[in-house]
C-alpha cells in the first residue's frame, strides 16, 4: 500500500485513484497468499476434499456503455457526457453488443426472472474441514465459466493423490466429469436428473439433488 504503521489512511477517492496501482501490484492475491499460509501452517486446510462454486459480479460499467459493435455512437444532445439511451425495443447480445468501457465484461444473468448485466464470474474452491476459500478464478460470464474455472482451479490442487470435488446440479456435464476425472479428481456432482440425456454422473461417485 506504501505506508508506513503510523501514516493516515486514504480516504476513498485516494483509493480509487490508486485502484491501478493496486490491481497491478497483485496486492490483494499477495494477502490472500499469506493467510493461506497461516491456515496451512496451523494445519487448518483439508488437501482432499474440495467444494466449488461460483456467481456473478457485476462489472463498472452501465447499460449506457453496452452498445452495437458496428456502429459509430453518437451522443445526444442532451448530454453528451451521460446520454438519454431508449433500449426499448432493441435486441441486444453478447455477439452484436460490447461495452465501451470495460470490453471484457459480458452481458450475463443469474437465472430466469434475474435482470441481466454486465458481468464476470467470480469463482472459489473451498476445502471441506473448516471452509476455508484455497482457490478462486475471475472469468468472462459464459454458459461454461463456472465449470471452466473449476477446472482451472483444478489444475491448481497440490499434490499427486486424487482428491474430490463437491459442486451443484450445474456442474453435471458430461464434459466437466470427464475433465475432473482426467485431473484424478472424483467429482460428487449434484445430479441433474432434468438435463437432456440424463445425468453424467454414475455409481462411481454422485450427491443425490
């Protein structure tokens, strides 16, 4: 952070002048290193089951920003600075839209009746003896996102030994079970019994829904 134990705190807007600098120092992975440290040193995290999970966090950027990739927006008069935009009536996607000011952020929803957004899927591996947050993964909203970054973060376990991994109805895919098993990790998966096709998990290693 750059400060001595005796020196004043920022105040926010100093904060969000300096959110750059911090982003780019890697400060919060940094802490977030040191602590599982701590837990690790004072034997408090499992190395063998693991739960994963994941949501969406909404990206600094408005609606206003979401606009047609093949066109040159002009601001109304009104206010050029925070333009009047009508959506009513305008079909708008992830393939024909972009936000101008954060590209990466994807329009995304948590669910039928759930107000879509511009959005990342923020996601965490949690190792099952007391719950502790050991991994986490922030990635473009997708359809996929959540069950890719729980294979990223697969990649990421320690050790040679197979492990398990807990995760809900929607991580039943075919794919996904392949891809942990590949991993030598056992997913116990919730079963999606109403997925065309039935579910992907088999005796070998199943949580009932």
């Amino acid at each position: 952070m750059g400060l001595n134990v005796d020196e004043p705190v920022w105040v926010p807007t100093v904060f969000s002048k300096n959110r750059d600098r911090l982003l780019e120092g890697e400060i919060a992975a940094k802490f977030f290193a040191q602590v599982l440290d701590q837990a690790r040193a004072n034997d408090l995290l499992s190395d063998e089951h693991f739960s994963v999970d994941g949501t969406l966090i909404e990206a600094w950027a408005s609606q206003k920003s979401f606009q047609r990739k093949d066109e040159n927006q002009v601001p109304p008069r009104d206010d050029p600075g925070n333009p009047t935009v009508n959506f009513h009536g305008e079909k708008r996607s992830n393939e024909t839209h972009q936000s101008t000011t954060d590209p990466k952020a994807r329009l995304a929803r948590k669910g039928s009746g759930h107000e879509s957004k511009l959005a990342y899927c923020g996601n965490v591996l949690i190792e099952n003896r007391n719950g502790l947050v050991v991994d986490t993964a922030l990635v473009m909203a997708s359809g996929t996102a959540e069950r890719d970054a729980a294979v990223e973060m697969a990649e990421r376990i320690e050790g040679e030994k197979r492990v398990t991994m807990g995760a809900d109805k929607g991580y039943d895919t075919r794919g996904f079970v392949r891809e942990m098993r590949e991993r030598n990790v056992t997913p116990h998966v919730s079963e999606n019994t109403h997925r065309s096709g039935g579910s992907a998990i088999d005796g070998r290693s199943f949580l009932p829904s």
